[in-house]
C-alpha cells in the first residue's frame, strides 16, 4: 500500500445483467458435465429424489421425467469407466441417446458373461 501513487482506470464500466436462472445449479451442473470422450444419457427406473441419494453428484446430471423415473446424463474417458458407472447406479436403466456406444458395451457385457460362467 505504500508504493501505490495513484489509481489508473481501466476503461469504462459495464453493468452486470442478472443471471438467468440459479447460479448454484448451473455451476454443479457445469462441474459435472465436463467434456469426456464418451456421453451417455439413460433413462432410469426410479425418482429423482430416490435416486439422489444413491448416485453421486459426480456421476452427472440426474433430471427428474416422472414421480417413477428419471434421466441421467453422464460420461468418462473410456468405455469401461462409463460401463461401470452404469452397473454402479444398480438401477434397471435404457439408453436414450449414444446409441453407438452399443457395440462397445456388449463387447464388456460379453467379457463379464465369459468371465462368469
């Protein structure tokens, strides 16, 4: 504090505009949609509100669809790490989206039935 002179401006002002919508959701939702190589968004049996306690907030965005399901949209880096987050969840669940995730899918399934039998 000692060695400031004096204040520069550093050019004109603006004024904030208010955020549309609640800043707290959109940061958590933000911090979990990060941009993984693999996206999925599945449709799971069970509410929103059940299912919150069950899966974390990292796992990705839970959106409620009805009072007995609800969508999750998630993702990781490989196939395996979003194979097992899906087991993970424990929940009978339906792909709505990333279709083409399929063939990898049931290349793992596959190898887990082999290994099981």
């Amino acid at each position: 504090m000692d060695r400031i002179q004096r204040l520069v401006s550093t050019g004109p002002h603006f004024a904030p505009r208010e955020f549309p919508g609640d800043v707290a959701q959109f940061v958590a939702r933000s911090m979990t949609q990060v941009p993984y190589r693999y996206r999925m968004r599945l449709r799971l049996e069970g509410s929103a509100a059940e299912l919150v306690k069950r899966i974390p907030s990292w796992c990705g965005v839970l959106e409620a669809l009805d009072d007995a399901s609800c969508t999750l949209s998630t993702g990781a880096d490989s196939i395996e790490v979003l194979a097992a987050q899906v087991v993970l969840i424990g929940k009978e669940f339906e792909i709505i989206d990333s279709r083409e995730l399929v063939p990898d899918l049931r290349k793992i399934a596959d190898r887990l039935y082999r290994a099981t039998r």
